[in-house]
C-alpha cells in the first residue's frame, strides 16, 4: 500500500521550513491515501514541493513529526539504526556517558522519544504515537551501539506516564520492558553518589540536565553556608557538600523527595553537613528573613511554573517573589544560582524577572555566568521546546 500523501496550505509549515520537525493540524489542506494513525505519510508542499515524512496522528494538534526530510529516504530498519548510531556517538564526544540522556526526542531527528542511561540502565519515555511503533527497535539498536562500547544493559524500564500521552489517544505506561530488575539505581556524577529511583522518580527518575550546572556551583561553596531550594533528591546541596561547604540546608515540599535526599547524603558520607527540611520554599524563605539567616551562597532550582503560554504572567510572578526573596538572604558578596526550566519562560523574559527582582530589593548583581542544559539534552535551533534550560550564576552586591 502507498502511503498518504499531505498537502500543506498556502503559507503552512512555517516550523519546518525554519528547521523545526513539527506541523500542526491547522497547517494542512489536505490528506490524499489510505493511513491509520500513527502510519509514514509523504508531505508536500501547497505546489506539490516535497517536505520529506513523518508520522501522523490525527488525535494531536501536532498532527505530523517529521522523521526526515529526505522525499527518498525510506524510514527502515537502517534508518533507525542510523539515527540510534548517531546519538549515541554524539554524546560520547560531548558529555560523561555514564550517566546521560541518549535520546532527546526532536533534537535527535527521533520526535516524542526520550531515553535515559544511568549506569546500565536505560528509562525510556514515549510520548508520541508514530515513535511508540519503532519503541522496541530503537531500544535494540541502543543495546547493540552500546555493547560494541562494552556497556552491558541489565534493565530497561518504561516510564511513560506523562499527561501529554493523552493528547496522542496513548494510554500512561509504567512498566519493565524485559526481565524486572532492582529500580533503585546508584550513579555517580561530578564526584557525588545518588540512588535514582526510575521507577517511582520524578520523570524518569533524575535530573540528568543540570549535570555541569551543578558541578559550576562547587567552587563557590567552599568552606561556605549554602541553601539549596527545591533541592528534590539533594543534587545542588550534595555538590556544594562534597565541595567542602561548611553547612548546607536543602529544602523541598516533598516528604519522599527529603528521605531520598537524606539518603544520598548518607551514601556520600554528608550526613553531619548536609541537612535536608520538608517546607514550601515560599513560605520558608520569608521566615529565614525574619530570623536574621544570611547564606553565602543560594540555590534556586524551581519545577516549571509554568507550562502553557496562558500561565506566563502568573509565573513571571513566582520567579520574582523567590529571587527577591533568595537576593534578600545573601550575605553581601555572596551568590545566588538561579534558573528556569520552562521553555515558555524565554531567556530575555527571565532575564527581565531576575533584574526586577533585584531592583525591588536594592541589589546589584554581577554575572558569573550564563548556562542552559547540559550537551546530552541539545538545543536544536528552530525547535524551541529542546530549549528550555536557563540558569544564571550571581554574585549579589548590597547597593552602597
């Protein structure tokens, strides 16, 4: 059978015409051909100009993920082999593959795929139909790439139980794929043992992003009182632990993500200088102002505060109150690493915040230095969801 042949309107695909993979359901004419939700179609453009292929699902306002640009190129056993390859040899030239992500979805030319190594491990996430159907196969391939490098995997858990599966008409997932193995996996990254809980875990059971953000904030932490905000597991307050800081408090409003937390301190041999609290940041951080607490050096590391271009304005709120509030605790030449995870929330717009922050406040801040999210999760230009990581390093001046 031939496949479905989709024909864009006048000015549609704007996304992938600028590099993006992505054409949406108000973008096209017409669909030509026999398909099933999920199949390879051929996209054109409104003259008949071939676009390449990709999936389609007609539950999604994403209706087509492009696959290749390729009108040729036939999306096979090679061919994913091929995109597997390169993914995995990108990240042996740019990141410590320990621990990372090995598939970041769009910006791997594998859309709605995401899958993580920790240790001889891998947690995968599907979160698009058309992918779900090469699942199996990318997961092969991955063991094979991995094995001619002389990494063994023992397990492979499935982690797809993100709410956006629902807008594919996909149902949530959690399950071994393969032989059940022990879910609580130890790693080490910048010199700091974890145990990464993929099964119960946020996501797929660690922040892998913030690898190289957390090991830039050690120096400054030396010998220093530090407080790490939406510490989660501990990551933040571990490295400021094992780079010799004098006391570190980490702080999260999840009970779970505490006891975690107290573990990998006590994995590390933290245990006497890193301390962990159950306590929602905003509340908390007002009333260490009150009693008089002042930190060398504050961490911010924020879930989204938003996630939907609508909720913006409420979250350029959120980030303010707690910069203002985390400025006002550090001493007078201290610093403060703050960031946002949300791509809705852009560079300039978090920039802004921080800088009104530090106005209401009477601070000056002096740039350290600006990052985004570590190479194994890249940014692929013209798709703006690969880009969501911002973080900044300050050294906060009283206004004299």
């Amino acid at each position: 059978m031939s496949e479905a042949i989709v024909t864009l309107k006048k000015g549609g695909g704007r996304t992938l015409k600028s590099g993006g993979l992505w054409i949406y359901d108000n973008e096209i004419e017409s669909a030509a051909g026999d398909f099933i939700n999920g199949d390879i179609v051929t996209v054109r453009d409104f003259d008949g100009y071939p676009m390449g292929r990709g999936f389609m699902n007609t539950n999604s306002k994403i209706r087509i993920r492009m696959m290749t640009r390729k009108k040729e190129q036939k999306i096979n056993q090679d061919f994913i082999k091929m995109r597997v390859r390169n993914a995995w040899e990108y990240r042996k030239k740019t990141v410590d593959t320990s621990s990372c992500r090995v598939i970041f979805g769009e910006a791997d030319w594998l859309p709605g795929l995401v899958i993580d190594k920790f240790s001889d491990v891998l947690v995968v996430q599907s979160l698009a139909l058309g992918i779900d159907r090469f699942k199996e196969e990318i997961i092969s391939d991955l063991k094979e790439c991995l094995a001619e490098d002389g990494i063994r995997i023992r397990g492979v858990y499935e982690r797809s139980d993100a709410k956006v599966r629902k807008q594919e008409g996909l149902e949530l997932k959690k399950s071994f794929l393969g032989p059940e193995f022990d879910t609580k996996v130890e790693i080490s990254e910048n010199g700091v043992r974890y145990l990464v809980d993929v099964k119960d875990g946020q996501k797929t059971g660690f922040f892998l992003d913030q690898k190289y953000n957390r090991k830039a904030i050690q120096p400054l932490c030396r010998n220093g009182k530090v407080l790490d905000c939406f510490t989660h597991t501990g990551s933040f307050a571990l490295n400021a632990g094992i780079a010799g800081a004098g006391s570190v408090l980490g702080v999260d409003a999840s009970q779970l993500a505490v006891r975690q937390a107290e573990e990998n301190a006590a994995l590390n041999g933290l245990s006497d200088r890193v301390k962990f609290a159950c306590a929602d940041v905003f509340e908390l951080l007002p009333e260490l102002e009150r009693r008089g607490e002042t930190y060398d050096v504050v961490i911010l590391d924020p879930p989204a505060f938003t996630k939907s271009r609508n909720s913006v304005k409420n979250a350029v709120k959120g980030y303010r109150e707690i910069n203002l509030r985390a400025m006002k605790l550090v001493k007078d030449g201290g610093y403060l690493a703050t960031c946002s995870c949300s791509h809705f929330m852009d560079a300039e717009l978090f920039a802004k915040t921080i800088h009104q922050a530090a106005d209401h406040v009477h601070r000056r801040l002096r740039q350290v230095e600006f990052r985004t999210q570590a190479p194994d999760h890249p940014i692929l230009w013209a798709a703006e969801e690969s880009y969501y990581l911002k973080f900044y390093i300050f050294q906060v001046c009283q206004e004299r």
